[in-house]
C-alpha cells in the first residue's frame, strides 16, 4: 500500500468504489447569503443573494428543486410577490458544489394581517394544487409563530422562531374523512432526509403529529391532559402543545380559508 500523505488530500466529485479515483476538487464552495430572512410578508419585495467568496456564483430555483450547475443564474435581485421558497447553492469552478439553503416566504392575505392569537401557531404550505394526500410524504414548508411583545399575542406578521421544509401526509384510518384532518410531520434537511427541530420547546425529534380533536373530544384537551399528568407523576407520555393552525394548498397567499383550527402538535411515538 501506498503510504498517505494528510497533507494532499482533496474532495472527489463522484465515488469511484474499487476504481481509480477521478480527478480531485479545490475545496467546497460556501453558502449563499439571503438578504431578507425567512417568513411572512405583506408587500412584495425583492431578494438579493450572494456568496462570501468573490470567486462563488449562486444558482437558485423557486420550485422546490435542488439547484444545480444549471439552475438559474443569480445576476439581479429575485422578485418575491407571492409565496416560495427559495433554494440557493454557491458553485466555484473546480469545488465541489456548496451546501444547499432554503428559505420560506409566505405572502399573508389581507384578512391576516391584523390576526392574534394567544396560542401558538403553526403555519404549513405545500406549494400544490389540491389537498394532502395519505401516502405518500409530500414536501411542504413549516413555520411556528409564538406569543411575544407585551400582550403575549402570537401574529402572523412576526418573525417564526421556527421554519423548515417539511415532509406531510394525512394521519389515522377512520378519521380521514373527517373534515378536520389530522397530519404526520416529518422535518427534512436539504436532501429531504430527517431533520432534528425542537418545536415550542420540546424535546429535539424529526418526526411529529399535528391531532386533530374532533368528535370524541370536543373539549380538544383530553388526550393532552391525561399525557400531561402522567409525565407530571413521572411516567413517560408524549409531549404536546396546543396550537392553531393553517394549512394552505393552493400556493398562493394565506388567508382565513386555511385556517384548519385548533390542534395538539405532539411527539410522534416511532420505532427504533
């Protein structure tokens, strides 16, 4: 074997397993710089992007997909009028391609932009036309507004202290046909693989559940005030948190059509 010297290590642009390597790559370029931070808006605005490094182009796409050497080239700023998410990666000749980043905007209706709320709310769009289906996970984006200022109200209109994409299907059997539907969350990286978040301050996990109480719990606080005593005398049960919540399907703005109402965002109990 031949010895290894640490000092002429590079990055390979594709694994050649058994083969001989292909040719090295300088480094790997950075990540792109958004000029405005992921949320909520009520004008339209524009979006600048840039990289660190001078020598770095930016290659962003406003529909879901990875960008890649051929995405589209930034060269001016990017006009957000309605809801997307934009994803940005810095490519630099002979690196390898930078980490990919995503960020959310979520363009709010009129009727939502005097809107409070005393819970915390969550707020999904998944950039579709049509409803979320059983199977398989769709992709969507996540964002968690929480109370704040001196009244402790939650608004729209107020950074989230959380947002991700998100992968989302409809959860339960019988309850599917219910009109207030119940949902499975998982938080996904750049490589729509699981991602840890620590939601309204529970424990860190990927995988979560958005009940929905309808018409055997009508008081909404059942299965949450039994699981909250019985971690309060020390026996495990998931951790919940009582929330509203919006889902919008249609991709274009928020509005009170999407508001769903009232659920206990939850630990979901998964194998090991």
């Amino acid at each position: 074997l031949l010895p290894v010297d640490p000092t002429n290590m590079v990055f390979l642009f594709s694994p050649t397993p058994g083969s001989i390597n292909t040719a090295g790559a300088v480094g790997k370029a950075g990540e792109p710089i958004f000029s405005v931070p992921a949320g909520t808006f009520v004008t339209s605005f524009e979006l600048e992007l840039s990289s660190s490094h001078a020598d770095e182009e930016v290659r962003y796409t406003l529909n879901g997909s990875m960008p890649t050497s051929g995405s589209t080239l930034y060269t001016e700023p990017v006009a957000i009028e309605t809801s997307v998410v934009v994803r940005a990666r810095c490519f630099r000749q002979g690196s390898i391609p930078g980490s990919s980043v995503s960020q959310g905007y979520l363009k709010l209706g009129g009727n939502l932009h005097n809107f409070s709320s005393n819970l915390p709310v969550v707020v999904v769009q998944d950039f579709k036309d049509g409803n979320i289906l059983p199977d398989p996970y769709q992709s969507g984006y996540m964002m968690v507004h929480e109370p704040g200022g001196e009244d402790r109200r939650t608004r729209l209109t107020d950074a989230p202290t959380l947002e991700t994409r998100i992968g989302i299907k409809l959860r339960g059997s019988s309850t599917q046909d219910r009109p207030k539907k119940a949902f499975a969350v998982e938080a996904w990286d750049e490589h729509d693989e699981d991602k840890n978040i620590t939601p309204l301050n529970m424990p860190e996990d990927s995988d979560w559940v958005l009940y929905a109480s309808y018409e055997y719990d009508r008081a909404l606080i059942r299965n949450a005030f039994i699981y909250e005593v019985s971690n309060q005398i020390g026996r495990y049960a998931v951790r919940t948190r009582f929330c509203e919540v919006f889902v919008n399907t249609d991709g274009g703005s928020l509005d009170y059509e999407d508001y769903v109402g009232v659920y206990v965002f939850m630990e979901k109990i998964t194998r090991g």
